[in-house]
C-alpha cells in the first residue's frame, strides 16, 4: 500500500469545508473521485488532518472547514509492479465570510513507482 497526499494552501480570509460534512446540508463537502484502474485498488476512504468546526449562522449548522491549509490522504493498493498514474479529481467550495463561489473541480495527477 501506498498513501497519496493533497495539499491546499489557502488564502487568508478563505476556507474550504472537510470532506466528512453531510453534503444534503449546509457548503458542499470537498469530495474525490478516482479514475478506476487495473493497477490499484482504493484502501479505505480519503482522510483529512483534524478540521476546524465552528457554528455558522449562514447554514445554521455547525460546520468543518480548513483555513490556511488543508491536507488530505488516500491509501491504494498496488495491483502492478509497473509504473502507473493515479487521475483523480477534487471538488471543493471556497467560502470567505460573506460569500462562497461557486464549487470547483482541479484535476490530480499522481505518478506512482512501485
């Protein structure tokens, strides 16, 4: 098994929300999807560094939010001995305290030799 990592390094005054939030209430939750493959398998569920949480009177829920930076890992296991990419991609929302944009998608890339 192997651990991929994505990092967000965030501007001051924006957050982006965990991605253990209930997506049918309040920000959308960052969510990863990976291009299935022969050559790995997902272990487990993506996991993120200990989120922030905090009362929101916008969504009138308490919520889970990275300021500053954001981490998150997905462990795979190997289904090959050959070099392979990983192509995933992450949807997020980032909110400020008077607004969010619109959710975003960012294409990742990961290369991976055994």
């Amino acid at each position: 098994d192997i651990t991929l990592g994505v990092h967000f390094k965030i501007e001051k005054g924006w957050h982006i929300y965990s991605s253990t939030m209930d997506g049918n209430v309040g920000p959308i939750p960052t969510s990863f999807s990976f291009v299935p493959s022969k050559q790995y398998k997902l272990h487990g569920r993506v996991g993120e560094k200990l989120a922030k949480s905090k009362y929101e009177g916008m969504w009138g829920i308490d919520v889970k939010y990275f300021s500053k930076r954001a981490e998150f890992k997905q462990r795979i296991k190997l289904l090959s001995g050959e070099p392979f990419n990983v192509r995933a991609t992450v949807n997020y929302m980032l909110c400020d305290e008077a607004q969010c944009l619109p959710p975003r998608d960012l294409s990742l890339l990961f290369k991976v030799e055994p």
